[in-house]
C-alpha cells in the first residue's frame, strides 16, 4: 500500500497530494530560508512525479531566489509550500504545511553557520556547517 499524505496553504487554495515515499525531513538555516519563514526551513521531498498539486486559481507563484532554485507560495495567503532545485526530479514542500501526522523526523540541519543566535539544535541531529557536501559538526 503506498503512502499517502495531503497538505495544503494556510487560505487552502493550493493543495497537493503526495504518494509515495518523503525522506525525513531537513532543516536549513540559511539566510534565504530564514528570511522567507522567519525562522528556519523544515522540509521533506519526494519524486515530483509523486505529487498530485492543485491550484484551480492559478495561486502559485515561484520566486528566483538563486542560481540553484525556485521557491513556490500562495500568491493569495502567502503559505511557503514549495522549494524545486534545477536539474532535479525532485521537489521539497514544507513538513509544517502537511496535514495531521507526517510520521516523519528531523534527520538533520544544514547551513547552521547562519543559524538565529536565538534557539538551539538537538545535539543528537547531524548538523553540517553548510549544505549537504559539507562537513558534519556532530
């Protein structure tokens, strides 16, 4: 039986369903992530394949933000949903955006050299000093 889970943005005028297999989920502290949310990035992914998304009101908007990237948002509530890499069939969406229970965990933190002086990170988590190449802290 495969997996099913379904989320959406907080006005619930994007929704999406994913079926499948989503990895655990990553947490990035990067200045881009942190800006957007106002804390810190917590997301999962699957094959974008797996994923069945519905914006009847064509709401979706997608934002640059660099060379590797594009983020996607509710243009009307402004939920950040969606974080799609160049050259990737993959796409991430924001664990805090599914509904109920993901049955997921954190698997580990990137970018924590910009990680908010403001909160901690559980020791017992892989923390990399950069992204996902880089070298792990703990």
């Amino acid at each position: 039986m495969s997996e099913i889970r379904k989320g959406s943005c907080l006005c619930g005028g994007v929704s999406y369903t994913v079926t499948g297999p989503m990895s655990n989920v990553t947490t990035c502290h990067c200045i881009q992530c942190r800006k957007q949310t106002g804390h810190y990035y917590a997301a999962t992914r699957a094959n974008e394949d797996q994923f069945q998304i519905d914006d009847a009101q064509n709401l979706i908007k997608w934002y640059r933000a660099s060379d590797e990237a594009s983020r996607g948002f509710c243009g009307k509530c402004g939920s950040t949903l969606f974080w799609k890499p160049d050259n990737s069939n993959s796409l991430s969406v924001l664990a805090g955006s599914i509904d109920g229970d993901t049955n997921l965990e954190i698997s580990e933190h990137i970018f924590i050299g910009f990680k908010g002086d403001y909160y901690q990170l559980d020791e017992d988590q892989p923390q990399l000093l950069e992204g996902r190449n880089s070298r792990k802290l703990s």
